[in-house]
C-alpha cells in the first residue's frame, strides 16, 4: 500500500521573465512510484479544471522525485490550489491500493520485442 504526505512547508520561486505566475514546490515525505504520480496529476488537473487560469499551469511533470512541482501558480489560484492539492493526494493514495492494469502482452513478447531492438541497436554501432 503507497501512501505519501507532505512533509514541508511550500517552497515559491520566481519564474523567469515573461512567464506568468511562481514555481511552487512541496515537499512529500517519499519519491513515489510513477503510478502514484499519474495518479496523483490526473487528479489534480479534474481538480483544477474550471478554475481561474488554469490554462497555463504545467501539471505534466507535477512530482518530480519527492516533490510537487507547481509552474505558474498566481495569487488567485494558491487559495483553491491547497484543497486541490488536499484532495489528488486522497485520491492518489487510494489510486495505488487498486491492483495494477492488466498489461497489453505477456512479458516474454514484450523481452522479445526489446531483444530486437537490442539487436538493432548493436548493428548501428
């Protein structure tokens, strides 16, 4: 079961010259796996949608090892950001007790796959 919190104050940093808002960067108590990320930026995003300027947030890249990523966050999205934030980590938690997605192939076809690309690769050297 993964489960993360936050472990810091956030941080503000200025972005630079001519784009809009701050850096803001919160510290979780652990990196947390890519799923949990996924989980957590689709979450987050649902919970912003429809909210004062959202369109120019990058959420793509919101957990960058053990930290929330924020570009571009102003004075009149950080009120509403805190309970966003609040709820995509809930949601993320919980994400991560589902069992994982069924995959599209068995393993051996995916390895037989990356073999082939191995051998490409080592005919170009």
């Amino acid at each position: 079961m993964e489960q993360h919190r936050i472990a810091g104050d956030p941080q503000g940093e200025p972005l630079t010259a001519g784009a809009a808002g701050a850096r803001i960067r919160i510290a979780l108590d652990s990196p947390p796996s890519p799923r949990w990320s996924q989980a957590f930026s689709a979450r987050l995003t649902r919970a912003l949608l429809g909210g004062p300027s959202v369109a120019h947030l990058s959420l793509d890249r919101a957990v960058q090892g053990a930290d929330i990523v924020l570009d571009g966050i102003e004075n009149r999205q950080a009120e509403r950001l805190g309970d966003a934030l609040r709820v995509a980590i809930a949601a993320a938690n919980d994400a991560a007790d589902d069992p994982p997605p069924a995959g599209n192939m068995k393993q051996s076809d995916a390895d037989a796959i990356a073999l082939v690309v191995g051998s490409s690769l080592a005919q170009s050297r």
